[in-house]
C-alpha cells in the first residue's frame, strides 16, 4: 500500500482520466478528494467506487479558475483528512475551432480551466506541502503541448503554459522535498475525445505507433508513478504516456 496514510486532492475526478487518477492512488491505499464541475452523480460514483476499494473519498463541487472555490476545496480537504499529500491537476475542457473561427470566450475559458486552475491549486496546496516539507504535485500537460495541432490554439497553448509552471514551479520547491512533474498523454478514450469525428480518431490512430488509442488508466499508471516515493528525485520533468506519438 505505497499511498497508504497519503492524502491525494484530484482535480476533475469524477470521469475520464481523473477518475482513473483517483481509483489508482486509492487502490494504493491514499485517501481522496476529488472535485468536479457540475457532474456530481459522476463524481458520486467515482466516490463509490474508491469506497470500493477500501480507501476513503470526498467530492466537493469546485471551478478550479475560480480562486475562492479552490481555497474551499483545500479547506474542505484539510479539515476532512487534515493534510494534502499529492495534487494532480487534471481539470480541463477543449473548446476547438480553427484560429480564424475561435471567439475569445473559447480561448479565455480553455486557458482559466486549464492552467489558471492549475496555477489556484498550486498555489494553495504547495503552501501546506511547505510546511509539510513533503509533496508530490503532477499535472496533466498533452501531446500537442508538445507538437500543435490544428483547431487547438487555446488548448495547446493552455497545455504548453501546463509545461512551462511545471519546470518553473519544480525550481521553486525543488529543495524542499515537493516535486513537481507533467505527464503529456497522447490520444486517450474518455468523453473529451469521444466527440471527435471518426475520420479524426482513424487518423490520430494511425500517427501513433503502437497502433492504439490509450486508455486512463494508462495515464493513471503513469501520475500514480510520479505521486509516489519511487519519483523522490524525478521532478520538473514532462512523461508523454502516448504510446509513442510525440517521438
Ligand atoms: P473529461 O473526460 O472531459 O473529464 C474532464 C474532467 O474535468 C471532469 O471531471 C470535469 O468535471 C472536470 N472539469 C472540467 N472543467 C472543470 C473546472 N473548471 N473545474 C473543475 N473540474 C473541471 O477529460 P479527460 O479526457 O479525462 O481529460 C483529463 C485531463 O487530461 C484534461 O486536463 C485533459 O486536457 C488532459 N488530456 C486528455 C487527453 C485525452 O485524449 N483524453 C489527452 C491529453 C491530455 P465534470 O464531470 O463535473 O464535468
């Protein structure tokens, strides 16, 4: 049980990937907090099934661009389990369109859910792991932080922007026993990729050279190596979980 008596604070728990996040630590015997945007009967059941696995959980409804919501959120975490161990920012939304279609309130609210919530919940958890002298924050970055893609202006740049307060943030604390690491997936099956035509699936497929889309849990494996004791002297680095597709 390498989590047991860790508290994880996962954001965007209650599905795809977050979910995975969660059910891996849990699995490790942490406990965890979880928060979603407005799915709660997701985000019940996440709950439910990290009960499952005899770990306990919490999911509080939290905007993580919102900053009063955030510092709600570790409140609630702090007083329910009375430490914050392990932060994985996973919260994100696309909002895609070709530049010359993409309205500014597309690219301003890709860019607050995505890493200016990243930036609130760094900013209020590492204050704890300072004092704590211990942390692990993993954030999600992607594969097109890394390479573009066309329509995703706002989320490359949000995912680029994940990189960049990833190595910045890792220098910061580096010394005081909190590190701090990106993981990049590549394509992954959850509801954020479920929307995409079939023609745009067969093709990212075919870019990849292990020949599948990637799962969350492939992912969480990933994140949950990061969290965990076996990366004490791995920080301000970026794992693409792509099955190779940014080579
Ligand atoms: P998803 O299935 O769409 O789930 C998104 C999660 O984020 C949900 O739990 C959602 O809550 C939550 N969320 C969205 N906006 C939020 C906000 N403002 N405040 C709090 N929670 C918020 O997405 P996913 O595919 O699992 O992606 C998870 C992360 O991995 C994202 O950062 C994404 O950019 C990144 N990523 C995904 C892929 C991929 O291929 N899927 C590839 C690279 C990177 P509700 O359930 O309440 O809506």
């Amino acid at each position: 049980m390498k989590f047991e008596g860790k508290t994880a604070l996962v954001t965007g728990g209650s599905r795809g990937i977050g979910r995975a996040i969660c059910l891996e630590l849990a699995e490790g015997g942490a406990n965890v907090v979880l928060c979603y945007a407005g799915n709660e009967a997701a985000a019940q059941e996440t709950v439910q099934a990290v009960e499952a696995l005899g770990a306990k959980a919490l999911a509080v409804h939290c905007d993580v661009s919102d900053a009063a919501g955030v510092d709600g959120l570790v409140k609630a975490a702090v007083e329910t389990f009375g430490r914050i161990d392990i932060l994985v920012n996973n919260a994100g939304i696309t909002r895609d369109n070709l530049l010359m279609r993409m309205s500014e309130a597309d690219f301003d609210q890709v860019v607050a859910a995505n890493l200016k919530g990243a930036f609130l919940c760094m900013k209020a958890v590492s204050k704890l792991m300072l004092k704590q002298r211990y942390g692990r924050i993993v954030n999600l970055s992607s594969v097109v932080a890394l390479r573009g893609n066309a329509g995703q202006v706002n989320y490359a740049a949000s995912k680029a922007g994940i990189i960049g307060m990833t190595k910045s943030l890792a220098k910061e604390l580096a010394s005081r026993g909190v590190t701090v690491n990106a993981v990049a997936p590549g394509f992954i099956e959850t509801d954020m990729t479920a929307a995409l035509p079939e023609a745009a699936r067969t093709a990212a497929q075919g870019s990849i050279p292990m020949n599948r889309l990637g799962g969350p849990e492939d992912v969480a494996k990933a994140a949950a190596f990061l969290a965990g004791d076996g990366a004490a002297y791995i920080t301000g680095q970026v794992l693409a979980v792509d099955g190779g597709m940014s080579m």
